[in-house]
C-alpha cells in the first residue's frame, strides 16, 4: 500500500512521524518561507498536484497547518482516489486563534471529511468528534537526537528558553523574569527574534539571543543547559519543546495548562504565563534539578513504550480499513 505524507513546512513531528510509520515524506518548507500569498499557494497546489500524480498513493497524511493544504488534499481525493489522514495541530483546529469564521468552517469541513485526524491530545480528540470527524490520538514521539559536543555557556547555570515569538509565547514575560535573576544564571532564548522587534541592548546582561539555531547547533545546546522552558497561552497544546527536552533528559518549566499538566508530569515545573510566576519556577527547577533530571529520565522511558503502542494500534487501524 503506497502511503505518502505531504507537508508544506519544516516541522520535527512530519519527519518523526512519518519515518515511524514507514510513510514516506514530501516536505516543502520552501513554501512557508514565501511572503506573497498567491506565488506560495500556487507553488504549493503544483508541488503537490505532481507528487498525486506521480505517487498514485493509497492514502496521503497531511499536516494542517497548511489549511489550504489539508483543504486541497480533501478536494482531490475524488480525482485520485485516496484516503486522507490529517495530523491537525492545535492551529489547524482552531485557525487564526478561533477568529475567523470562515476559517474555522473550512476547519470543520476538513475534520468532517477526512478518512482520520490525528491530534496530539483527548481535548482536541473531542473537539474533532464534536464537528462529527474522527480522531485518533497521537502526540508528538520522543526524538532519538544523534550525540554531539555540548556547547559551552556562559553562565554557572544556563536554561534554554525554547521560543518562536509566536503569538501564543509570553516571551516578554521570560525576558522580565530573567532580569530578576543573579547574574550567574544566564537565559538562552532560540528563535527569530528580529521578527518581533526584539533588540539584545533592551534587554538584561543575562539574557542571550541565539537568533535561529541549526539542528547540530540545537542539540549542542539542549546538551549545555541545565534546564529548559517552553510557555504557550493555548489550553490544549502540547509544547514541542517539552518531547525535545525529554529526549535530552532536562528539567523544564511549562506553562500550567490542563493539557501540559497531565502529559509532562512528574519532571516538569509547571508555571503562570507571568514573570512572578516564571521567576519563582526558575528557582524551583534549578534548585532541584538533579532530583527532576531523575524524574525526567524515567518519564522518557515510559513516553516511548506509550507511543510505541499508539503507533501501533494507528497502523493496524490504517491496514484494516485502507487495505
């Protein structure tokens, strides 16, 4: 059976997924990149009309986001006569952050059609079922990272703030609670920080903006640090930074959501999206991180038996229904 998976981005969980289920990957990242919206979506439309037609698959996953990928995939089944798993992030779900009226019909549309969607979590299970799709749940797996030397930091303690400046990230938050630190614990912030205006001289001494990191130079990272923190404002999105630094067997500090907080415990920190809240988890985590880094390690353990049995009860559902 000829089973394909189509991405317009260059997201970890594509790549993970995909070469765990034995789904052969077609990633166009190029695609997100573009600025104008008619050149990437027509460049995005014809990459993926040459790979249905050369590939002829049986069943094609999508990631949504791209909507108008996961939309395009749902059209086209009827010309070429495929099954469609989608694998909805939290965004995919509820695009533009639940705003858009349009956008979120075309959202249910697609849940209500496609053959499967996978979510990350039960929340966003129910909310598939509650649009009449159906849902399996799958969060992210444990990424098995290559070893590579662990870069050397600045401060007696370093932590890696793991951060896009997305929308749903409270980055300023971190930056304020940093500045209440002692000058020996030193905060790495990844990410683009250009794109948020964001300027190194504004903020305190112990604050490093990495800018965008490779993936050898995000390991080599991971693997310094003491501890990481990935925050988000979404109630039911599981951070990828959290599954990173399980991988890497790190103490981390969270945002304290329901979904968060029932996935990641024991081994992480959960705090309020505020600087108070963020500072008094910085203490904590450091603090008692040898303790946590033990907790951690056996989290790891149990998350990948966990996922193993997902992935398996997800591909003989696949086999049984598709075949």
């Amino acid at each position: 059976m000829n089973k394909i998976w189509i991405t317009w981005e260059d997201q970890r969980r594509n790549r993970e997924i995909s070469s765990a289920l034995n789904v052969t990957l077609y990633e166009f990242p190029e695609i997100d990149r573009i600025a104008n919206l008619i050149r990437k979506y027509m460049l995005g439309i014809w990459q993926t009309l040459k790979v249905l037609w050369r590939e002829k698959p049986a069943v094609v996953f999508a990631q949504n986001p791209s909507i108008v990928l996961s939309f395009l995939v749902i059209l086209l089944r009827c010309l070429f006569r495929y099954q469609v798993i989608i694998d909805a992030h939290n965004v995919g779900l509820f695009p533009a952050e639940g705003k858009s009226k349009f956008l979120n019909w075309i959202s249910r549309y697609i849940q209500r059609k496609a053959h499967m969607t996978i979510v990350t979590n039960k929340a966003l299970k129910t909310q598939v079922e509650t649009n009449k799709g159906r849902a399996f749940v799958l969060p992210d797996k444990i990424p098995d990272f290559p070893s590579v030397p662990a870069q050397k930091l600045n401060g007696k303690e370093n932590i890696l703030f793991i951060c896009t400046y997305a929308s749903d990230e409270p980055y300023q938050e971190v930056f304020r609670a940093a500045g209440q630190l002692k000058e020996e614990v030193t905060v790495y912030v990844s990410g683009n920080y250009r794109k948020a205006n964001i300027k190194s001289s504004d903020l305190p001494p112990n604050i490093v903006l990495t800018g965008y990191l490779s993936e050898k130079e995000y390991i080599s990272m991971l693997s310094a640090v003491d501890a990481t923190i990935d925050l988000t404002t979404r109630e039911n999105c599981l951070v990828c930074g959290a599954y990173e630094s399980i991988a890497m067997e790190k103490p981390m500090i969270l945002s304290n959501t329901a979904a968060l907080k029932k996935f990641f415990q024991p081994g992480a920190v959960f705090a309020d999206n505020n600087s108070h809240s963020l500072y008094h988890a910085i203490l904590q985590v450091l603090k008692n991180k040898e303790n946590l880094t033990q907790k951690i390690r056996e989290m790891k353990y149990q998350k990948i038996a966990e996922w193993e049995a997902l992935k398996k009860n997800l591909l003989d559902l696949i086999n049984i229904e598709v075949s």
